[in-house]
C-alpha cells in the first residue's frame, strides 16, 4: 500500500489522506536542514564583506601592529634594529619638541573646531532662494577642491610681511612688518586659519545638505507657536541638523589631529621648530635627513594613533547609543 499523509487544510476535504511525491519517503520528508540552509542568512553578509576585510586586515591592520612593535626598537632603517622595550616612549615624556608638538595639536584641535559654527553661519546665509545664490555657493564651495598644498602657498603670500595683505591689514593697526610665519607666538595660529580656509567650505557643505532635509511642516508649526530667531535655530532647526553636526565634528577633529600637509609647506615646522605637530615631528624623526630613528618615529606615530583611537571609540560608542535610542 502507498504512503499516505492526512490533508491539513481544514474544510470538508479535511483527514483526506495525501499521497507523498513519487519515490519520496516518511524520513526524507522529516530530514532537517543542511547546514548551509540554516545558516545562509547571516553567513551570506560576511561572504560578500570577506574581501573588503582581508584587504583592510592587510594594509591597515597589519601595519598599525608592524608599527607599534617596531616602536619598540632602536633602528636606523638599513642596520640590525636593537631592541629598547619601552625606551623610545620614555624619551619622548623628557623630549621638549615633542612636547611642542603635542601643544601645537592641541592648538589645532581648538581652532579648527571653529569651523563647525563658521560653516553653519555661512550655510544660514546661503540657504535663500534669491537670483544668483548656486553662483555665491559655488564660490564658497571652492576652497574644498584646492589642493591643500596650493592653500599653503596663497597664505605664505598673504603673511608675507613685505608684499602680503595681512601686512596691510596689521598696518592700519601699528604692526606694520609683522611677520607671523616667523613669530613663535602667531606661527601656529597663523596655519591654522589657512586650514581653517577649506574646513569651513566642507562643513558648510554638510550643513548645506542638513538644511535641504529639515522638516517645512516643523518649522511652519514654530512659527505658529511663535517661535523666531535664535529659538526657532535652537528649538527646532538645530536638533534636525545633528546628524551633520555629528559628521562634521568627526571630519574636523580628525582633521585637526593629522595636520601635515600646511605645517610642511608654509613653515617646515619653523621657526626653530615652534610650528611642528605630531605628523610633522613623526616625519622629521622617521625620514628625513635630520632623522633616520624609525623607531623613535613609529613611537610618536604611535601616541598620535593612540589619541585618535580614544575618539574613534567614542565616536563608534556614540552612534551605537544613537542606533539603540531610535529602536
């Protein structure tokens, strides 16, 4: 007799036996899943990631863990590397320059977090529909596609204490001749408003974008309740605008922490190394010709990755309170 299953559906074909497919059995009915089957679902994201991880595993963690062992040794880049354990980080708490370094940093963190509020006050500006407003933002915008390298230059002319608009300007005030690129003082105030030149067109841009996505229903409902100016920006435009608040604080102080490229060109960490920061002060050590120590240079970097994986985990930390706060 054939192998018969009862009907399951209920109605008045209900108990009616089913027979089973052709040459199908009781227990292969019964059999469970493959492996494969169960798993599909979560392992299928990881199948499609595995490549972009192996190349990040090879050319970013690798060297981050090369690099902090090779902290740990004394070596020119060429002999047999000597091993100092943790020698290279107890002369850098006695090491007066890169002391200097690190204030410089700070210095930069600071001031080029003055490009999150100046980038919102340009982007209030901008946000109008008035004739000829994507020329003006187009201008605003420019900054952030020039090279960083070409920025330096333009303001190494600006400060230039004989020919440079900045001479002018300090002129009017009874500082005429005042050479700031070579005043220890001013240096590294100096560099910065160059950075802070094209960081403040990104962060305009970002809030730009914010701005096109705020809610017009929110803000008609304000203004119905009253609501104008400063409480209306803080109350009800502000809050909409934290994702690029979020965004443009990463961008900034990441930015501010990986300065190179404007202390290289407008100074070459001068003068008397007054200007240098932690990437600048790194290269001199590791690779120029005032250093060859690659060692004592992977120490520094090693510091400065330090600083920023302590604001990489709250910032990693911050959007994962965010992520649970909206679920």
């Amino acid at each position: 007799m054939a192998d018969v299953r009862l009907n399951p559906v209920a109605g008045p074909s209900a108990g009616r036996p089913l027979p089973l497919a052709h040459g199908a059995s009781p227990a292969a009915a019964a059999a469970p899943a493959s492996w494969w089957a169960r798993h599909q679902r979560r392992l299928a994201p990881w199948l499609f990631l595995s490549p972009a991880l192996l190349l990040f595993l090879a050319y970013v963690i690798a060297p981050i863990v090369e690099s902090i062992g090779l902290s740990l040794y004394d070596w020119d880049g060429l002999g047999q590397p000597a091993w100092v354990g943790l020698g290279n980080y107890r002369e850098l708490m006695d090491d007066p320059d890169f002391h200097t370094a690190l204030k410089n940093n700070l210095i930069w963190l600071f001031g080029f977090l003055l490009a999150i509020p100046a980038g919102l006050g340009l982007a209030l500006l901008l946000n109008q529909t008035v004739f000829g407003i994507r020329a003006v933002k187009s201008l605003f915008f420019f900054p952030f596609v020039i090279s960083q390298v070409v920025i330096g230059l333009v303001f190494t002319w600006f400060y230039n204490p004989a020919l440079g608009i900045v001479d002018k300007v300090f002129g009017l005030f009874g500082r005429p001749d005042l050479a700031v690129l070579a005043d220890e003082q001013w240096v590294t105030w100096a560099i910065v408003a160059a950075g802070l030149y094209p960081q403040i067109a990104y962060c305009m841009i970002l809030y730009l974008t914010g701005l096109n996505n705020v809610r017009p229903d929110l803000i008609e409902a304000a203004r119905l309740e009253g609501a104008r100016g400063w409480t209306m920006l803080w109350r009800v435009v502000l809050p909409q605008l934290r994702p690029a608040t979020f965004i443009a604080v990463v961008v900034t102080v990441v930015g501010s922490l990986r300065s190179f490229d404007m202390v290289s060109i407008m100074t070459a960490g001068g003068p008397y190394g007054s200007s240098r920061v932690l990437a600048y002060y790194m290269y001199e050590q590791a690779l120029s010709e005032y250093g060859y120590r690659m060692g004592y240079g992977t120490a520094i970097a090693t510091v400065l990755f330090a600083i920023m994986l302590v604001y990489i985990v709250f910032v990693l930390w911050r959007i994962r309170q965010q992520e649970k706060d909206l679920h």
